[in-house]
C-alpha cells in the first residue's frame, strides 16, 4: 500500500514514514479525552444517579467516538505493512499487544477479578474496557496478510458481516470497527480525492447533517450504535473532523491536544484508575456529588499527563515498561529541535 506525501499541518491525510501530522494527532487527542469524559460520567452516574447535560453530550456523541479512532489507526496502516513483516508484528507486539495484556492483568488484580476464566478472555474476549486494544490487535493481525486487497473492499466486506451478526453482540462491534479501521486505510492511499469531496460545500453540509441526524436519534433511543444501517452518520462525523481539524491552525491548544494523542494508549489504560479511586474515596466521606466531575475529570486526565511525559522523556525505564516492551521495539527519542526538523 503506497503513502502520500503529507505537510505537517496541512489538509493531507495520510503520512510517511518519517512524518507525523499534528492535526490527526490532535484528532486522536480529542477523541481520547472524549472517552475520559464518558468514563468519568458514568463513573459519576453510578454513584448519584443521572447528570442529564452531561448524559445528553455523552449520548450524542457516542455513535462518533471509537469509530473515529479506529479510523485514524487505519490511516497509519498503509505506512506500516510497507515494513517487512519481522518489524511490523514486532511493532504491533511491543507497542499494541504488551501495554494490552499488562495493564489487562494490571486491572484484574486491582478489581479482584484475577481469576482463570478472566485469564483466559484476556486472549479471545478482552474482560476490561481495554476491548479496543484487543480489536486493534485483531484488525493488525488481519491487515498483514491482506493487505495486498484493496482496503475499500475489506471494509466493506466488515461492514456487511456486522449486518448478520448477532445484534449488540461483541463481533456485530468488531465487524463494525473493521470497516472504519480498513476504511481509513483507503483514505489514506486516496487522501486527494477524498480531500477535494469533503472540501465541497454541498459535501459539507450533507456529510455534517448525517452525524448530527445520527448523535439526535441516539439520543432519542434509537438503536444505532455500531450499526451498519447507521455508518453514514459515523462517516459524515468523519467528514466534518477532517475538513475542521487541519484548519484549526498550530498553536498552543493544538500542540497540547497533539501530545494527548501522539500518547493516546497512556491516557486510555490509566484514566480509569483515577476517576474510579477518586470516586471510591468521596463516596466513602459521603461527599459524592455532581460536584466532582471536575475533579474526576482532572484527575481523569492530570495522572495519564504525567505518566505520559515522564514516558516521552525516555529516561524512566519503568515508566517505558509500562506502556511497550523494549525488547521487541526500540522507539528513538525524538528532541523538539528534531521534530521541527523533520517536520514531525
């Protein structure tokens, strides 16, 4: 699968092997944080009921979240099969498979559900919320060997499977995800065609109707989650994100935003952690209230931001042990000066 050339804060989409764009990064950071928020208010809803503006922001955009970062792993997809295939499943184990299965078990011990069975799932089911890991790893384990096909044809091949699959069940989601995974590989191979149809205004406007027509209904307790017969909603969200982020400009929210996600996999194993300790212990004082999703929310992300720049510094060997295993790949240190350099 070729690449496309890419300009760091540009309209392109796709990018090579020695760039990073910032605009999908702050994406990604966005998409991240979106599921924090919806951690953090369920958490908070389980413990004093319904928060109903908070509830509303969470339903309407819940049919957009993990789509969109399935998606944006999939646009990276055509850089990493053109590796050979030792140094793509060695990155894919190191830096997908390891953080999976270790903070797997680190959230078993910690909820007391390490048990044989719950062992067991780690490997076919994923026990956790970390499920999107495990789907990631299923889709890069099935990307190598077709990734000769054209990804057009293997999402849409997903997205017929998930229409018979068992409604709600956990390969109905899969198949789902897979589509928009392979989906944003072909927008990657294509990134001009597809930069020049959402630059249309007509394509716009039809494209941010859709995902708003989409986010309403789930919010009117339709069933459209992970529903083929709903994706183009999830593809008109797709749409609008991609033709708004590039444009937001590089400044000081963008670059935080582009670290949140250049880190994503920090924010999205630990967050839970937090938010839930945190909520244990003013429940505990029976000081619970709305009141403290601020501070679940600060909590929530303040931990995984440490974590992440102690984990992007490269000098806390722990740390990096936490999040990918060095023996399998080594991740060079990249210096601000280099980035710029680079343009990464």
């Amino acid at each position: 699968m070729p690449t496309v050339g890419v300009r760091r804060r540009g309209t392109r989409i796709s990018s090579t092997t020695r760039t990073r764009i910032g605009w999908l990064d702050s994406l990604r950071g966005v998409a991240i944080l979106l599921v924090v928020l919806l951690h953090a208010g369920e958490a908070l809803r389980m413990a004093v009921g319904p928060t109903p503006g908070l509830d509303h922001v969470n339903l309407f955009l819940e049919p957009f979240r993990m789509p969109v970062l399935m998606f944006l792993s999939g646009i990276l997809l055509p850089r990493s099969v053109a590796k050979p295939a030792r140094a793509y499943f060695a990155g894919k184990l190191s830096l997908v498979a390891w953080p999976y299965l270790l903070w797997s078990l680190i959230i078993l011990a910690a909820t007391g559900g390490l048990g044989a069975g719950a062992l067991a799932q780690i490997l076919y089911l994923s026990p956790t919320y970390l499920w999107y890991l495990w789907f990631i790893l299923v889709f890069y384990a099935a990307a190598y060997p077709l990734r000769r096909l054209p990804p057009v044809a293997v999402a849409g091949a997903s997205l017929a499977a998930s229409v018979v699959m068992p409604d709600g069940g956990r390969l109905e989601t899969m198949t789902f995800l897979a589509a928009f995974f392979f989906f944003g590989a072909w927008c990657a191979r294509h990134a001009g065609m597809v930069e020049r149809a959402i630059g249309r205004p007509w394509v716009l406007a039809l494209a941010a109707a859709a995902a708003i027509t989409v986010g309403i209904l789930n919010l009117d307790g339709r069933d459209v989650l992970y529903r083929a017969e709903f994706a183009w909603g999830v593809v008109g969200a797709l749409g609008v994100v991609c033709w708004l982020f590039p444009r937001l400009g590089a400044h000081r929210a963008t670059a935080a935003l582009e670290f949140v996600g250049r880190h994503s996999i920090v924010f999205y194993v630990v967050h839970l952690g937090p938010i839930m300790g945190t909520l244990a212990l003013a429940d505990a004082a029976g000081v619970a209230g709305t009141w403290l999703l601020p501070v679940l929310l600060v909590v929530g992300v303040g931990v995984p931001l440490g974590l992440a720049w102690m984990y992007s510094t490269r000098k806390h060997a722990s740390v990096n042990l936490l999040f990918e295993l060095p023996a399998l790949k080594r991740r060079p240190v990249v210096t601000v000066a280099a980035a710029r350099r680079s343009g990464a």
